[in-house]
C-alpha cells in the first residue's frame, strides 16, 4: 500500500486533493478488510460462551458493533485497526459489567483460541490487555489483505437497550456506578458512531486530514509520550466545525485545519461538552456536568458518556507545540503566502445567563465564559439604565451563595454551563448580605448597617411570605435581635445569614 504524501508539503489550495488522493479509502479496500473481520462477528454472534467461572448463565452475544473510524466512516486509507463492541446478555447493570468483563474477555479468548475459521484466516497475538476499558486484541492476516488487521474486542453492558430511549435514569445510573473514567463509554458507543457518522462528507474529510495530521507528525515523532487519544482530536474538531461554520457543510478544508491547530494552542482554556444525548434538567446529572466542568482544562466531555472528560492527563504540551509548527507550513499558507485565516470559534461554548432580580422580570443573556464581569454588568446597564452599583451573585446546588467579582470571569468561578445569576442593585452605604433558606437555597438583600435587623425581616417577608414575627435569623451561631443594627452584630458586605423558622410559643424581641 502506497505511503501518503508528506502534508507540510501540500499548499492549503489543494488540500481538497490530498485527501481525496491519499486519504480516502478506495470501496475496494475497505471491503476486503470489512469482509475479514465478518469472519470475527460472525463466530461472535454464534456462539455461546460458559465458563466455570464468571457468569453461572450462558452469554450470549445481543449484538456487534463496529465502532472507531470504521464505524463512523472516518477511516483513513492507511488504516487496519478495526474495533468491535459487544453487547451481552450476561451484563444488566454497570456493576455487573464490572464485576464480570474480565472472566468473560478470559472466556471469549479462549474459545477463539479452537475456533476453526479464525486460525484458518491466520490469527495470532491474542491477548488481553489491560486499558481503560480492558479488552482483547489480536491480528489476522490473510492472503488477499496487504498487510495483518488489527481487531479489538470490548465487552459492554447495553445500557440504552434496543429502542436506545436516552433516558436520564440511564445516565443516573451511570453516575451512581462510580466507575473509572471511560470504564462504561462502550455502553454508549451506538451514540458515539453516530454523533459522527451522520456528520457532512466534508466534515469527515476534515477529520481525516487532522487524525492524518496526528499520526504522522505527533504519534510517529513521539512514540512513547503519552498522548490524547484520536476520539479526542475528533471531538475537538467537530466543536471547531460546530461553532465556526454554524454546521454549514460547504467549507474550506484549510480554514477548518488552521482552526484545529489554533484550538490545539490554547488547550489549557478549552472546555468543551455537548447536551445532544443527556439533559442538565435533571439535579443529578446537573450537579454532576458542573463538578466536571469545574476540573482542570482542557475539558472535553464524551458527548455519550458525561463521565469520562477524554482529555484528562495527557500531554497537550506536546500537542500543542507540534501545532505550532503545521501553522507555519505550506499546508495553512494561501497561494499570496499568507496565513490561512481560521474560523472565529470560543475556546468554551457561550452559555445562557438568566439575571433574576426582585421585582423585575428575569433578562437572558449569551455570555462567552472567558469574558470579564464587568462585560456582564454593563449588558445589564444597557438593558436596564441602572446607575447604583450591582450586585451579582451565585449558588450551586448544594453550595453557599457566592459574589462575583467584576475583574473575574465566570470561567474562574467554574461556570461552563447555563446558569441564573442573582442581581442586586444598591446605592452607597449599602451592603449585600445574602440569606439562606432552611431548603438550602440562599436570596441577596440590600441593607444598611446602621437599620434594624427587623428591616431584613420585612423584606424576607415581602418576598418569600414567611411573616417577619415567625423569622429566626443567626449570623455566626448568634440571634439577632429586631431592634438592634447590623454593626453592633459585625455584619459585613456579602456574608451569609442563615434563615429559620421560631418555634412556636417563642414572642419576638422588642427594644429596651
């Protein structure tokens, strides 16, 4: 088989030929090695597997599935690595799968290892090997095939079930399992194929030119670093064309290289998910996205498998610096010798901030994560020609109320996703104090240290309806008293109150 074509050397005009003539596979090809690995599906299929130990019930094989560039129709012509997933009966929960994925990996070794038609089409190197997930891998070489295909096997769970429902008590359960990272993403492999598969021919072409791109000048130059993973680069290219072409399939291919390499520079800011397959309504995998989100960059979330970020604890320094390198080559150079232009793409996706103020009704916003606060606040400005100054603060599910500061970003308080921000508008010498609820949930009152804690009482009441007489309000394990101020108390800006309700018999405080 013919060896590509050194890219570098390819000017950007004609990087539409490149990969037509040296990276896409001929049908003829991509048949014959289809045609050898049927073989492999076939045995599969057909057989039922027991063993003495592992699973006391007959496994049976529900489905095989072709997943990887050959399942998504991605694969690059010097390509013979073929994986397969199999869905088996044995498996009805996570921690099942679990439990058992070793002994039947052990059981289906040893009886491909006596099966007829495998040896006869010259298989070898069978053996487990111990990733993330575990799985098996062997070759096969053949008289009609140039060169021997490499063919792994990984045994799943089959969470989404025939009908594939995407239901979020799949994906509860996923999180309830605690699994390693990526231990349980072949359960939801069906979703990853076709998040690319039904994906524009041209957008595919992309993606072989950036794994192309990969394999000859990162992989093959450094063979023992520990790399990303291509399902990574995939992902990342697919954002790029997503948010760059708003999905429009008729692109330059040079354009969409260069926006690669570019993103690949700054991956220390990427942060990078998507909602296609799960949803963030529901509390426990909210809770769980935005704890995610909340790790070190890069951050790029399985779109299938919110559980697994595929770009955590690798080398992108390497990656990055080999990027800096395609940029200054003839491949991201026009014919006039200058620079390719790239798409304008946020390293994080914009996200929906919902401004809830009392009062008022609530003002949605598009904010790109990375920008100041103060871009926020005067967003707000406009909408709303407030001249004091403004409040805005914060509170996650479960955790305290939180300001937020003009110099920050909301990308510095981990804030990568849609969320309701609190304003308050005060007017100089007011503070802010924030009070939470006894159902954990906290609101930001305006207050003037010198006015009587019976004023916040009345303003709880105004807006929540708990009547002021009923209220118990404690600051640093201390009742605070109707008729006293908040200096005598210490009260300072932005600190927290807590909320609950007087036991019943208990008369309110009055002045001495």
């Amino acid at each position: 088989m013919a060896v590509a074509q050194e890219l570098y050397s390819f000017p950007a005009s004609k990087l539409d030929s490149f990969v037509a003539q040296w990276l896409q596979p001929t049908r003829e090809w991509k048949e014959e090695v289809l045609e050898t690995v049927q073989t492999v599906e076939q045995f599969l299929r057909q057989e039922n597997f027991r063993g003495e130990r592992g699973p006391a019930q007959d496994v049976r094989v529900l489905k095989v599935l072709k997943v990887g560039c050959f399942g998504n129709g991605t694969v690059l012509r010097s390509t013979t690595d073929v994986e397969l997933v199999v869905f088996l009966s044995c498996f009805h929960s996570f921690q099942e799968e679990a439990k058992h994925h070793q002994a039947v990996l052990r059981l289906i070794q040893k009886r491909m290892s006596y099966c007829r038609d495998l040896l006869d089409l010259g298989l070898s190197n069978l053996s487990v090997i111990e990733e993330v997930p575990s799985s098996l891998i062997f070759t096969i070489q053949t008289r009609e095939t140039w060169e021997p295909i490499t063919v792994t096997i990984v045994p799943a769970f089959r969470a989404l079930g025939p009908s594939c429902p995407n239901s979020a008590e799949v994906y509860v359960n996923l999180i309830k399992a605690n699994g390693y990272p990526g231990n349980f993403s072949p359960s939801f492999s069906e979703l990853q194929r076709s998040f690319v598969k039904h994906r524009p021919t041209k957008l595919k072409s992309l993606l072989r030119l950036v794994k192309h791109w990969y394999q000859q000048y990162v992989r093959d130059k450094c063979p023992r670093a520990n790399l990303p993973p291509l399902y990574a680069l995939e992902l990342l290219t697919v954002y790029a064309w997503e948010a760059g072409t708003q999905e429009d399939s008729n692109f330059r291919l040079d354009e969409g290289l260069a926006t690669v390499m570019e993103l690949l520079q700054d991956h220390e800011l990427l942060c990078i998910y998507w909602t296609k397959y799960y949803t963030l309504q529901h509390p426990v995998i909210e809770r769980f996205v935005r704890r995610q989100l909340k790790g070190e960059r890069p951050i790029i979330l399985d779109p299938a498998d919110p559980t697994h970020n595929v770009a955590q604890g690798y080398r992108w320094d390497i990656v990055a610096q080999r990027a800096s390198q395609c940029l200054k080559q003839d491949c991201c150079y026009d014919d006039r010798d200058a620079p390719v232009p790239s798409w304008t793409v946020k390293r994080a996706p914009y996200i929906q901030v919902t401004v809830q103020q009392w009062g008022h009704p609530d003002l949605i916003l598009w904010v790109n994560p990375y920008e100041p606060i103060k871009k926020l606040k005067e967003k707000i400005r406009l909408s709303r020609g407030y001249s004091g100054l403004q409040r805005l603060s914060f509170q996650e599910p479960g955790g305290q109320r939180q300001l937020i500061r003009s110099q920050c970003s909301l990308a510095y308080y981990g804030i990568f996703c849609d969320t309701q921000i609190c304003l308050l508008d005060t007017i100089s010498p007011e503070i802010q104090v924030f009070v939470k609820n006894p159902d954990g949930g906290s609101h930001a009152y305006a207050i003037h240290p010198l006015d009587f804690v019976l004023s916040l009482k009345q303003q709880i009441e105004d807006r929540q309806g708990l009547q002021s007489q009923e209220q118990q309000l404690e600051f640093q394990g201390r009742v605070l008293e109707d008729w006293f101020d908040f200096k005598s108390y210490g009260i300072q800006d932005s600190i927290t109150i807590i909320l609950s309700r007087k036991r019943e018999g208990k008369a309110p405080s009055a002045p001495s």
